[in-house]
C-alpha cells in the first residue's frame, strides 16, 4: 500500500484528482497536470489504487475527518477549512498530533503507508474527540 499512497499523493499534489463515479469507477481530473513519471507508476498499480478507494467507502463522518486531516498536514490534498481550524485550535492540533504519536507507537511511521492499520482503542478514542471538535467549530463558524 506504500507505493499507493506515493502515486496517490503525487497525482494530488500536482493539482489534479481522483473522483469516485456513482458506478464505482474512477476519473482522473486534470490529468495533464500529473507528471508522466507519475502516470506511470499509476498504470501497474491502478487496481491496487481502485482498492483503496473502495477501502473508504461507507467511512463515517470521524474516519472521513481524519483522512482529510492526515491528507493536509501531509500537504497530499488542501482542506483550507481544515487548516483554518486546526491552526485556531491548539487544543485539537495538539490531539492531532497525539493521535499520530499513538499510531507510531504501533508501527506507523511511514506517512505513505495507510495509518488505519495502526489504530487501536486509544487512537479511535481520539480521533472521536478530533472529530466533535470539529463539528463543534464547524457549527460555530457557519
């Protein structure tokens, strides 16, 4: 899944992205900003790269939060609401990077290797917290 989440991450941050349409398949959108080294490295891997879409699907609303919140702090994908948050919540950035302390502690120490692997009953109790914090700033700031 590392190697996923590198192509992944470099299709992201070249501007383009990845869509989920309603049949399941995926769409590359501003494919001609994805470098053609980029695009070749996504060609062997597409199905792997299908799986892992499928993966999220069904995520809740928590599960969801922390992918974007993993995705901007590794500069993969902005979320400028996100960011807006989490650099006027010291309370919630310092959770944040609790949460990611824990998941070290059980081997995650490769940002592009899914973290969901590495949860445990104590990361999923924060990434609750994280996530009510969120809704609570959300519905604050509409």
């Amino acid at each position: 899944m590392t190697q996923v989440l590198k192509v992944l991450s470099e299709i992201w941050k070249s501007g383009a992205g990845i869509v989920v349409l309603p049949d399941k398949s995926l769409k590359l959108e501003n494919y001609q900003l994805v470098p053609n080294a980029t695009l070749k490295a996504a060609e062997p891997i597409f199905n792997q790269i299908e799986d892992w879409f499928k993966s999220w699907e069904g995520a809740d609303g928590i599960n969801q939060t922390m992918q974007k919140m993993v995705h901007q702090a590794c500069g993969w994908q902005h979320n400028p609401k996100l960011n807006e948050w989490i650099c006027e919540d010291v309370d919630a950035l310092m959770l944040f990077m609790e949460w990611q302390e824990e998941l070290a502690k059980n081997g995650w120490n490769d940002i592009y290797e899914d973290y969901r692997q590495f949860e445990n009953e104590a990361s999923n109790v924060m990434k609750k917290k994280l996530y009510e914090s969120a809704v609570l700033y959300a519905n604050r700031n509409k």
